[in-house]
C-alpha cells in the first residue's frame, strides 16, 4: 500500500504503535488478573458465643499459619468492631485456599439461627468471630 505524502505515514506509525501498546498492556493485565485470586478475611467482636461453636485461643499456632488472619483480629481489637467487619484483602496466586484454610483446619462453625459463621476466637478478654470469602476473576464464561 502507497501513502500519498510523508505527512500520512508518521501519524498513521503513532496511531498503529499506540494500539499495539495498548493491545499488549492489556493483554497482561488479563494475564495477571486471571492468574490471581482474591481472600477476604474478617473479623468482629461479638458479645455471645452460640452453643456449639468452638471457641480458640488467638495464639493456636493453626490460626497463626493462615495469611492475614492475624491483622483481621488485631483490626477488629484496634477498632473496637462489633457493628461492622474489620477486613483484610488478600490478592495473590492461590489466594483462595486461606478461605479453605480457615474453613478445614479451624473450627468452623456454620450457623443456622442467625449467628455468625466462622472461627470463634478467644481474644485476651473478648471473643472474635474471624470469617473468609474468596473470589477469581474468570475472562470466559463458564459454560
């Protein structure tokens, strides 16, 4: 293909380079988004444990092994959380196995008449219910 002038053929390599640029910026943000997961642990006081639930000391070494565990409940002490969930956010490869982790390797109480699920956790002298979502970001359909 001929261009008529040279004044065509500069824009037309920024325009063409700037799309190629763009093209591979987010062809690795894809990459990376859909290589990654996402953990989300909170943590709240609460004034009643439900019969049931197993209650843990906050210093139980399989509470400690689980990432961000930790801050959540030193987070919901700091703030004094009892209305609302003090949260970590953790967003890396495999991510989603510290929502299996607190589920498997805990005492996970799943509550069916209106109490919090999760981990009850003895916090000096309170009680700490600690819980975790986790989520992947899918680029296809499931189908």
């Amino acid at each position: 293909m001929m261009f008529r002038g040279k004044g065509m053929a500069l824009p037309l390599l920024a325009v063409g380079t700037a799309a190629a640029a763009g093209y591979i910026l987010r062809s690795e943000r894809s990459r990376n988004c859909t290589a990654r997961s996402k953990a989300n642990l909170g943590a709240r006081i609460v004034a009643e444990v439900p019969e049931g639930a197993t209650v843990i000391d906050a210093s139980t070494r399989r509470l400690a092994e689980i990432p961000g565990a930790r801050t959540a409940l030193e987070r919901a002490i700091h703030s004094n959380a009892r209305d609302e969930w003090e949260h970590v956010t953790l967003e890396r490869d495999g991510a989603w196995s510290i929502v299996d982790a607190i589920r498997d390797s805990l005492p996970y109480y799943n509550a069916d008449q209106g109490e919090y699920n999760g981990v009850y956790v003895q916090y000096d002298d309170r009680v700490i219910v600690l819980d975790a979502i986790g989520w992947a970001r899918l680029e296809e359909p499931i189908q």
